[in-house]
C-alpha cells in the first residue's frame, strides 16, 4: 500500500518537516514497515488546484496525509472534497492545528473516507495505517473523529504526549528528505510552551511542559541541513534561547555555516524572559553572519490586556536595558505587538507605541490579531466580544479579530490608520528626526505625532502612497505580512519623492515648520532616510533651505548642517561650530540591487525582512573637518 503525506508551504522549496517526522515515526512500527511505501509531496499553497489534484492522483495511494494550517486551510478543504469525490476508496486524514476538534466543519458525514487527527499526529498517524492495512477498526486509532456507518461522529480518546521526543527517529537521519532540493527549513530542538497565552496555540503544546530532543541528535540534524545547502531556517522552539543549550546549538549553527557556507539566515522565536542569553544568541549568530536581528515579543504594553491574556511579559526596566545593550552591540532589533488583544483600547495601543518610540526601539511591528482554532481566547469570544471578519483569501483561512469589548470597528480601523503612520514615519525614517526633536522640546509627543500624521494621510488619498493605504484598512490588507513591505518599497523606493512632499505639506498644516529648529530636522530627514535597496541616492524632492548637500556621489551626501540638527544624530565628538559638515553614507550592509524584473509581492518580502533589519540599512555618518569658508 502506500501513503501520500501532503504539505502546501508559504515558501518555495520548504523542507517538509511535519511530513518527515510521521514518515519516520511509522517506518519504525515493522508491520506498517512491511505494508506502506511512502511518498511526500510538498508544494506553494499557491499551486492551481487543478495541478495538485492531477499530481496526488497519480500517486495512486492508498492514504492521503495533509497538513492543515490557517494558511493553506482554504486550498487544503478544497483538495481534499476533491480527493474524497475522486477517490472514494482512498483514505484521507486531516491534521494540524486548523482541523483538531473540528471535524465536523470540514467532513462531511458523508464522506466516511476521510478522518481528522485531533491531537500530535505521531502516534495517531501510525496506529490509523495499522487499521487501514488491518481490521480498519478505526474505533481503536486513539486522537481522531471520522463518521461511522450510522452517520455519527466518532471521537476516540486522545493519547498522551510524547515525553521522550527520542522515540521519534530523526527523518534527516532516516534519509527521509535525501534526494530534495530544500532552500527554507523548519526544525525543532523541543516542543512545549510552560506559558498559556490565551490568543496561541503554539505546536497544540501552550501551557504544557518542554520535552527536548537529545542534545546530539539536534546537533546532527543541523548539520545535514547545513550539508544539504539549506539557505534559511526558523527555529520552531516556541522560547529560543530558555534553555543553556541553545546557546551552544547557536554555536554549532555557525561551525556548521563556516564550515559547508550554509545557513545563511536564522529566524528565531526569542525567550521573552531570558534577554540576556538572547542577547548572546544574537550576537553569535551576528558575528557568523546569519542573523541581523533580534525580536522582542511585547504583544502588548497595555497591564489590563496582558491580564486577559495571561501572558506575562518582560519588565520594562529590562526591555529598556535589553534595547541599550542591543544598540551597543549594533544589533538590529524589531518589538513585536498584536493588534487588537482583548483588553487594549486604542489609546492604549497607541500611547504603547509612542512609549516604544521614545525609548528607542529600532522597529515597532503590529501584527493583526488572528482568532486561532483551539484557543481559550477561542472558547471565550463571546465573553471578550470578538468580532471577526475572514480575509478573502482564495488559499488562507483567517479570522481577523476587528472588535472587541474594548475596540469597536472604527476603532480598529483607526489604529491600523495610526499603524500604517507608524510604519511610514518611524520605522522608514520618513519623520525619524522631527518627531524625535518635537517630543523632547514637549512640543508634541510621539503619539501624538503619529496620530496626527494618520490624520493627515487619511486626506491625502489623492496620492498613491496614502490611497495603499487606505485601500490596506478597507480590505485587511495588513494579513498579509508582505503588506509592510510594500509600505517600505514605496516610502523608501518608489514613491519616495512624493513621501517627501506628503511630509512637508503634514508639518507645513500643523504649523511646524515655523517652529525653531524643526525645518532643519525635516531636511535632516530627508538626507537620512534609508534606501531599502542598493540603489545611488538621489536629491530630496523639495528644496533645501537649512542643510547644503556640497558632494554627492553614487551612495553619499557630504552635508553642511545646523549644529541643532547634527545634534539630532548623537554623534560623538560633534564639533562646537555652527555648521557641521558630515558625510552621509547609504551603502548600508546585505542590501540587494533593485530587481526589477520581480514582482512587487517579491520584493514586499525583501523589503518587510529588510524593516526587521533596521540597522543594516539606515546610513552611517562621519563628522568631517569643518571648512571655513571666506568672508
């Protein structure tokens, strides 16, 4: 018999791990060894249906495995009515986070060939392929629901957790994926998460202790994939960095990159209560060259929300210190937050992230919050008074949270207004320095700054930048992560001379620009922005009046500026003159050319990772010996 295990990947070329482990688990029970020959097939969940119907079909299997999650539910349901219809005597089995507990919504009772695992599918998968080649007795397949003849729905009893994650054979060494071409991996060292947030559901594991695998066995793993020419990984530890031994993992991570020149980039989830061995994480895979920047999961500023959540968060002493230590060593960080979590009000969140602004964070990223399947948030919506709108995703099957008891829908709308301004104007360095110099004269806060600046946008939709985002609030267009990204390419690439003007013509309404100080820090701004790309610089769109560009080539300004705008930069030794002249330097580091024969959504990708690398791109700026000039 065989068995056809199914992935559909936000990436190209994803090494299909959930695929391996099942795989790997089975082939060690001898009778299922005996019975099955295995096959996975993994492919973009953007793959016509029409395509990944034909190719399954010709796999003539006997078992057909998928993987569901809320990125490829849409495609995966669709796939699978497909493949009941097509081949009513196959089996089909639905697993993953989106599908657990859930059977009735996705199976039909007629469809008594397809099953759902409703638990870690290991030892579920395996004891359901003993059945299908045995007494299909599916009654004795622990962690499922299917339809019986009688047209009820059965709901076996769930198994415990694997505690020693050693039971399940390593797939990499098993030569489960020898012979793929694999350029994105995921891997896991652990699984479990002590922490109970009520919005995650992280590996079905929130709120359960962590089973490690063992410490060679990991080591070994990675090695094959940095053998194997994997370009990128995420580790999938829910709190990288919570154990001592990550630290030496992070080591081997980069002996195996000096050695065979791979992986090149590691994402990690960071242990929010552990910033000093993150710290040192990050700077080891810094220094080997595969990691340029370091997330901070706030989630949230709001006391009240994270309350609701039951999510404990890092003291803010220690994320200040942590952002200090970060700056010294040159590491890009990024503050991660959920918008709207049940509890936070739109104040709230914009005061937080006026707060985050103020003591320096590199970069503020606001995800939507998303209604997760099995979650206590999921169970209490009607408590919290979630209301949820599902993206029009032909692939995807999101619940956006849009309201709350404490956020109503226009509120919603205004903090994603607000959002976008923070994006535009703090992250992308478009106001960096105004607002920097506007909040510590007590002129006007950064909050206060951004919401206005929101306001502003808002009237302005006669340009392409602020009618983006215009359309972005209309359609939950921030779902998709790529969404950021194309506010970076247009702020800092292609429309960047009209975010130029928008910028003058917001300080010029508020009256501003009249304000000691404030145009030169706008000029200043204008010479700072970031080029997200490796592109020449060009001269700002209107006109300078307070800083002098005196040379200009292919990457550089050499500037005159204002003592009180040079101040701004915080540069050492700055001279006691009235004008300093600096050189302004926008090489930046692992920058890529334009590529203009990609799509926008493929450079959105480049450029939203680029925000999180904050550090890399903005320029760097050297005091010049002063020139006196003649009277």
């Amino acid at each position: 018999m065989k068995a056809c295990l199914v992935e559909l990947t936000v990436y190209p070329n994803t090494l299909p791990l959930a695929s391996g482990y099942l795989q790997a688990y089975a082939q060690q029970d001898p009778d299922v060894a005996r019975d099955f020959e295995f096959a996975i097939h993994a492919v973009e969940v953007n793959t016509p249906l029409e395509t990944l119907v034909s190719d399954l079909l010709a796999q003539e299997a006997d078992v057909y495995g998928l993987s569901c999650y809320l990125w490829n539910m849409r495609r995966m349901k669709a796939l699978c009515d497909e493949l009941s219809r097509l081949r009513p005597d196959a089996y089909v089995i639905l697993g993953g986070p989106q599908v657990m507990h859930h059977a009735a919504e996705y199976v039909p009772p007629s469809a008594r060939n397809v099953l759902v695992c409703n638990s870690e599918g290991e030892k579920p998968f395996t004891a359901f392929l003993r059945q299908v080649a045995g007494g299909r007795d599916f009654r004795e397949v622990p962690g499922i629901s299917f339809w019986d003849d009688a047209g009820e729905l059965v709901t076996t009893p769930q198994p415990e957790r694997i505690k020693d994650l050693d039971e399940i054979p390593s797939p990499f060494a098993a030569g489960v994926f020898d012979g793929g071409e694999y350029t994105f991996a995921v891997v896991e060292t652990n699984r479990g998460c002590p922490y109970r947030c009520s919005y995650c559901y992280w590996g079905a594991a929130t709120n359960d202790k962590v089973h490690r695998w063992e410490l060679d066995r990991v080591k070994s793993d990675l090695s094959w994939i940095s053998e194997h020419g994997v370009e990128s990984i995420f580790v999938a530890d829910a709190n990288w960095g919570a154990l001592p031994r990550d630290v030496e993992l992070t080591r081997h991570l980069v002996e195996c990159k000096q050695r065979n020149g791979y992986p090149s980039m590691v994402a990690i989830q960071a242990a929010k209560n552990r910033p000093d061995r993150v710290t040192e994480i990050t700077e080891i895979l810094v220094e080997g060259g595969m990691l340029t920047s370091q997330p901070v999961s706030l989630q949230t500023t709001s006391p009240q929300a994270l309350e609701l959540v039951q999510r404990a968060n890092i003291k803010e002493s220690t994320y200040v210190e942590l952002q200090v230590k970060l700056r010294e060593k040159k590491i890009s960080s990024y503050t991660e937050l959920i918008w709207p979590l049940p509890g936070e009000t739109l104040t709230s969140y914009q005061e937080g992230i006026g707060k985050l602004c103020a003591s320096g964070a590199d970069a503020v990223v606001s995800y939507p919050q998303l209604l997760l399947r099995n979650t206590p948030m999921y169970r209490q919506q009607e408590e919290l008074g979630i209301v949820t709108v599902r993206v029009d995703d032909p692939v995807a099957e999101a619940d956006v949270v849009v309201g709350t008891k404490w956020v109503t829908r226009e509120d919603f709308q205004e903090g994603s207004w607000f959002y976008y301004a923070v994006i535009s104007i703090y992250n992308a360095r478009a106001g960096f320095y105004v607002a920097r110099l506007l909040d510590r004269q007590g002129v006007c806060s950064y909050t206060d700054f951004l919401r206005a600046a929101a306001d502003y946008f808002k009237t302005r939709t006669d340009t392409a930048t602020c009618a983006f985002f215009a359309e972005s609030v209309a359609t939950l267009g921030n779902y998709d992560i790529n969404n950021i990204g194309k506010v970076l390419h247009y702020v800092l690439h292609s429309h960047r001379g009209e975010m130029d003007v928008l910028l003058e013509g917001f300080l010029r309404e508020r009256g501003w620009l009249d304000l000691p100080g404030v145009r030169p820090a706008f000029e200043l701004d204008l010479l700072a922005r970031p080029y997200v790309y490796r592109e020449s610089v060009a001269a700002p769109s209107v006109p300078l009046t307070h800083l002098r560009v005196v040379e200009q080539d292919r990457y550089t300004f050499v500037a005159e500026l204002p003592r009180e705008a040079a101040a701004l930069l915080e540069l050492p030794d700055l001279p006691d003159a009235d004008l300093v002249r600096v050189r302004v330097d926008h090489v930046g580091r692992r920058k890529m050319p334009y590529p203009k024969h990609r799509s926008l959504d493929y450079n959105a990708g480049y450029c939203q990772v680029m925000m999180n690398r904050m550090r890399d791109i903005v320029p760097s700026w050297t005091v010049l010996p002063a020139v006196h000039h003649a009277a």
